[in-house]
C-alpha cells in the first residue's frame, strides 16, 4: 500500500470551518437540553459544562489557526470570528442560566474566553489615523 503524501502546512482550518464547529455543537446542546425538565439541574450542569468544552475546543483552534496565517487581517477575521462564536454560546446560556443558576459556572468561564477573544481582536486591529 503506498502512503498518503500530504503537505502540513496546506492543511488550514478556515473561519467557516468554526463557524461549522459553533453550529454543531449549539444544534447538539439544543437537543439535548430539549427535554430537560425544571428539576433537571444536575443534567443541565453537566450539559452546561460540555458546551463550555466545546467552546474551549474551538477557542484553541481557533488560536492555532490564527498563529499560522501570516497576515494580520486573517488573523483579526479568526477572533473576530471567535468573538461572536462565544458570543452565540453565550446567548444560548443566558437564556438558561435565570431557570438553572447552576450553570452560571459555566457561563462565566465562557464570558472569559469572549473577553480574551475580545482583547486579541483588538490586538489585531490596525490602529486609527
């Protein structure tokens, strides 16, 4: 059998491919947490806390992404990108975290990571006139 010849630095996850990433995860979470009655605090922390992972996952590739593109636009449309994806999961907690206070723990460790994506966004940014 003859081995698959493949050049590493081709293989770039793109802004889209994230993009992807957010939306399976959030459709997974959604129905998952679909049928989660009132009294299902221990099923929504621990689902709380796999979408958190989810979002960590993301966030770290989404750091290896930007590292290897060598132009800083690419790299402002990665935590740009980041941003809003956290921004998306963040939304999807928000709107259980006032029935479930259990998972605020959740959605403060994922407030952080939007603000660290924030922060390098801004890093990113060329500077005004």
């Amino acid at each position: 059998m003859m081995p698959v010849i493949y050049n590493a630095s081709r293989m770039l996850v793109t802004v889209p491919d994230l993009e992807n990433l957010r939306g399976t995860a959030l459709s997974e979470f959604d129905r998952r947490t679909a049928t989660i009655s009132r009294d299902g605090d221990e099923t929504l922390l621990r689902e709380s806390a796999r979408l958190e992972g989810q979002l960590e996952a993301i966030y770290r590739i989404g750091v290896l992404a930007q590292r290897r593109e060598p132009e800083m636009e690419a790299a402002l449309a990665v935590w740009d990108a980041l941003v809003k994806i956290c921004d998306s999961f963040l939304a999807r907690l928000e709107a259980l975290k006032q029935d479930f206070p259990a998972c605020a723990a959740s959605y403060d460790k994922m407030l952080d990571l939007r603000l660290a994506a924030e922060k390098r966004r801004d890093l990113h940014r060329k500077p005004g006139p």
